[in-house]
C-alpha cells in the first residue's frame, strides 16, 4: 500500500497521536502556550512526520476529519491543563488552507471549543501567509466568524510564504512567530540578525507578540532577549512531546 493508501483508513481509525512543544515568555520565562504537532505513530515503533502526510491530507481532502481531530484533541488537552492548575495556558493549532475548502471551520472551531469547554482566548490557530493572502473565496469570512468567537491567531512561519504585508495590518493576530531559518544563524557574528530585528520592530508596531521558533542555543536565546523578542520556542527548552511527557513539563517549569 502507498502511504495516500493508508492514510484513509488511519484516519477513520484516529491512528494519530498530537504531540505538544512549549512556547516560552523571554521576559517572565514561564511557559504561556503549547503547540500542537500532529504525529504518525507505525506498528513498527517508528514515527511519520507531517511534513509527509499532511501534503497528502491536503490534496486528499483528509485534512478536514484529521483536522477537526485535532481540534478536538488540543482543546481537551488544554482544558485538561486548566484543571491541573494551568490556568492561564494557551493551546496554537496549525491550520491548513485545504481546510478553508467547504466552509465548514467556524463551526467545527465552535464545535471543539464546546466540548471541551475551553474558553475561547485559550485557542488559537497558526495561519500561514498563504491563507492570509487568498482574495478569493470565503477564507477572508471564515476567519472572521472564528474570530468572532474569542478566538485569537498566530501567522506562522513568518518571511518565508508570499508576503503581502497589507495583511498584517488588516488582519490582527496576536502573534507573529518568525521563521526558524532566520533563527538557526543567530549568535555566530555581531551583525547576523538584521531581518530578526525588523520583523520583531514589525510585530512590535502592529501590536502583535514577536515568537521566534527553532532556538537551539543559549547564544540565540541571548540575542533575542536583547532584541526585545517576547516568546520563544525550541529544542533549547523541549522538542514537541507526547501527552504525558509535556504534562511533566508544565509541572515542572513555571506556567502563566
Ligand atoms: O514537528 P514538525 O515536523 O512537527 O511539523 C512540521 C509542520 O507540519 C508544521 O510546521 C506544520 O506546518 C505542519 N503540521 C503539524 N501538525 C499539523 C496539524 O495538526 N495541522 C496542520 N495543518 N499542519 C500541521
Ligand atoms: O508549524 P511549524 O512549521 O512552525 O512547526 C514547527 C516545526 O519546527 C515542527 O516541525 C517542529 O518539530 C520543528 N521544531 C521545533 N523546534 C525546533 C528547533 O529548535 N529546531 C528545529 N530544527 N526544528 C524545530
Ligand atoms: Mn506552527
Ligand atoms: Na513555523
């Protein structure tokens, strides 16, 4: 079977499994959120990552029942957080354009929110400046429903997508998280960040959270703070974890 073969039947089957990565606060350096990362966990102990299955998930149309999936996943997971005392934790889900296709986002968004109960400030969705830049259809309507639900938005991958910049002002999000290959050099030489610091005085003038992903080194983590960068993600704290593995995390580091 090839893997587009396989993909249905594990999705019927909820073979998946949503791994979480904490997302630092520079200042205060309390964990504020936890990102949901899907994984593909195989019989033979090893693991599918996503950037193999969800291009497929996409083209299949799978990515709407995968996506709900973890929709439902990740609000239950953070509600669950709040019981343990958590109580100010922030749930990021990715989100794909294929998922804007048949309109039905505000309402399956609606639909995880209420059962889980998490409040809706607690959810927010990773946008690519994809979806953000499609003019066409009813991608622009739909985030406004979802946001009229309290619930707020990161852009994603930050100067690598098609970078209209008329969005950001129009489109307010609460987050700007910036592309790991602008962060993987920092801390080699002295003038190595300039596109790091103008896109954190971006975020800073539009009123949004600068989020640098990918730190993997003290030396970046240093440079950052310096910059005024305000949230922070990375193997320097933790690689994304499964369920119980990021649950002894949030007990172990101060969260919000
Ligand atoms: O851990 P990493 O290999 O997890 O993830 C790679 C990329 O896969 C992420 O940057 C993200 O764009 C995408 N991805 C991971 N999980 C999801 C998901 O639940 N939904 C969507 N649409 N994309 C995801
Ligand atoms: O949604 P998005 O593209 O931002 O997902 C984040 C991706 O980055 C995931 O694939 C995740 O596993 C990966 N990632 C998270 N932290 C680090 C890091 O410190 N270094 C590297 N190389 N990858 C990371
Ligand atoms: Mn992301
Ligand atoms: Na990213």
């Amino acid at each position: 079977f090839t893997l587009i073969q396989r993909l249905r039947p594990a999705v019927q089957a909820n073979e998946f499994e949503v791994y979480y990565q904490p997302l630092i606060d520079l200042a205060s350096n309390e964990v504020q959120a936890v990102e949901a990362l899907l994984r593909w966990p195989q019989k033979d102990g090893s693991m599918i990552f996503p950037d193999k299955f969800i291009p497929l998930a996409e083209s299949s149309g799978l990515i709407i029942p995968l996506g709900a999936w973890v929709l439902n996943q990740a609000c239950e997971f953070c509600a669950k957080q709040h019981e343990n005392g958590h109580t100010n934790l922030t749930v990021a889900v990715n989100l794909s354009f294929a998922q804007f296709k048949d309109g039905t986002l505000p309402a399956v968004v609606e639909q995880a929110l209420q059962n889980s109960r998490l409040a809706p400030q607690f959810l927010e969705l990773e946008l690519t400046e994809t979806i953000l830049a499609d003019e066409n259809g009813t991608t622009g309507e739909q985030l406004e429903a979802i946001k009229s639900l309290g619930v707020h938005f990161a852009i994603d991958d930050f100067g690598t997508g098609y970078s209209n910049l008329n969005y950001l002002q129009t489109f307010s999000a609460r987050k700007l998280k910036i592309d790991r290959i602008f962060i993987n050099t920092l801390g080699i030489g002295e003038n190595d960040a300039p596109l790091v610091a103008a896109i954190i005085s971006i975020a800073d003038s539009l009123g949004m959270k600068a989020v640098a992903e990918g730190i993997e080194s003290k030396p970046a983590l240093e440079k950052l703070i310096k910059m005024g960068c305000d949230l922070g993600q990375g193997y320097y704290w933790s690689k994304p974890l499964p369920a119980p593995e990021v649950e002894r995390f949030l007990s172990n580091h101060p969260t919000k």
